[in-house]
C-alpha cells in the first residue's frame, strides 16, 4: 500500500539521527537546559490558552463533550490499523477495523460508541510504538514546542504518522481515500480538539501534580516516558489515572 512505502526510509532516518546520540542512554536528555526553556514556554501557553479553553469545555453539557472525545478517538484509530499491520497484531486489527467501522455508521460518525458496547476496545498505536516493538530505543529525551515532551524514536515516529495514517494522507496531504477528502483545516482542527479533551480530562491531575511536586519538569518526564513503555507493551497501567498521553 501507498501509505507502507516509506516506512523502510523512516527507520533509516531514526538510525541516522541515533547515531549522533549513540551514547544516550533511554531516560537521558541530550539538551536539557534546552528542553527546560522550551518547557516554560509551554507551561506559559498553556495557562494563557489551553487550561482556559479546558475549563470552558468542562462547562459544556456531558453529551456534548462525550461527543467530541468519541468523534476525535475514532479519527484516532485510523492510525492504529496501518500499525497494527506493521506490528502484525491482527487481533488488535480486528478492533480497531471493527471499532471505526462501527463507529463511522452505527455511532454517526463516531460521536457515538456503540462498539465499546459490544466488547471493540481498539488499543492507540502510532509510529513510534511500532518502533519500541522492534526493539528500537527511545534515544534523547527533549521537548518541542506545544508539541511538548519526545524522543529521538518518537520525534521520527511524529512524521512517520502523518504517512501512514489515512486520516492524514486525506486532510495535510490532500490526497483521496474511498472517495473522500479533507484539508489541513480538518487535521488541525481533530488534533487542537483532541489536545483540549485531554487537557480538560487531566485538568485535576494537573494542578495537583504542579501543587505537590518539587520538579515539574522532572516528574512530567517520568510521566510520559513511562506512559509510552506501557504503550509499546500494550499496557494499560497508569491510563485510567492519566487518560491517553498521546503526541
């Protein structure tokens, strides 16, 4: 398929990269002092524009919101099925082809979730958890701009997405699936939404993490480095308490 064809080119580039870091171990940071400034850069936008429009959107009637992080989760499992080819986890691709199938119809475009009621749990899988299930290490820890905290294989794993993910190839790439196509407006906008979801879900747990630790910096990457291990293993561990941290 179209969308596979890159893929080979996207593991070399992660190998490339790596070798500027080959030292690295995985919870290592190659440019700390960098990432703690760009870290108060999205700690600031954060409390100007995210944490707002989160609070705004907790005020919105249940149905509403249930609605939205519906409609956005299944725009999501998109990227799950070329993964979990990738991954030749096929029972997972039974969920996830299963879950938006339903969903798109039965659940009206996925603003309903009828296939969690009949048992379809699809996991999240993205380019980067393909690459830890390959055995490929996380290299540098960093953080980028509202993007926020990644690795070296995650970083490559953030492009790599928006080459196999169908949702991607119709909206950024403008390309047309099944006789269906979108524009960068439509990508923007599910990823922006999907940011606010989360945010507004997590909305305590942040607060109280930035009241009750001493380094916020330090345990947010210890969140998210741990979050992306049981990922890549398939593990829901820490997710009823955090959600889904996703890039």
């Amino acid at each position: 398929m179209h969308i596979f064809k890159n893929i080979k080119f996207i593991i070399a580039l992660y190998i490339m990269i790596s070798t500027f870091h080959v030292s690295a171990k995985a919870t290592e940071e190659c440019f700390e002092n960098t990432s703690r400034a760009v870290f108060k850069f999205n700690m600031a936008l954060d409390e100007i524009v995210l944490e707002p429009l989160a609070k705004g959107y907790n005020k919105l009637p249940d149905p509403i919101k249930t609605g939205t992080s519906n409609f956005t989760s299944n725009i999501g499992v998109l990227l799950s099925i070329p993964n979990n080819i990738l991954q030749g986890n096929f029972k997972q691709l039974g969920h996830s082809v299963g879950s938006f199938a339903i969903n798109t119809s039965v659940g009206i475009l996925g603003f309903l979730n009828p296939a969690e009621k009949i048992g379809l749990k699809p996991h999240k899988e993205d380019v980067g958890q393909t690459l830890g299930s390959y055995g490929v290490g996380p290299g540098c820890y960093f953080v980028l701009p509202v993007l926020g905290p990644t690795t070296a294989r995650d970083s490559i794993g953030m492009i790599a997405d928006t080459f196999v993910d169908p949702f991607a190839h119709i909206t950024i790439r403008e390309k047309e699936i099944f006789s269906t196509s979108g524009n960068s407006l439509d990508y923007f906008s599910v990823r922006g939404a999907t940011a606010i979801d989360f945010r507004a879900d997590n909305n305590q747990n942040i607060e109280s993490l930035k009241k009750n630790t001493i380094d916020l910096y330090s345990s947010l990457k210890s969140i998210y480095l741990q979050d992306r291990e049981n990922k890549i293993k398939n593990s829901i561990q820490n997710e009823d308490e955090w959600g889904s941290l996703d890039n």
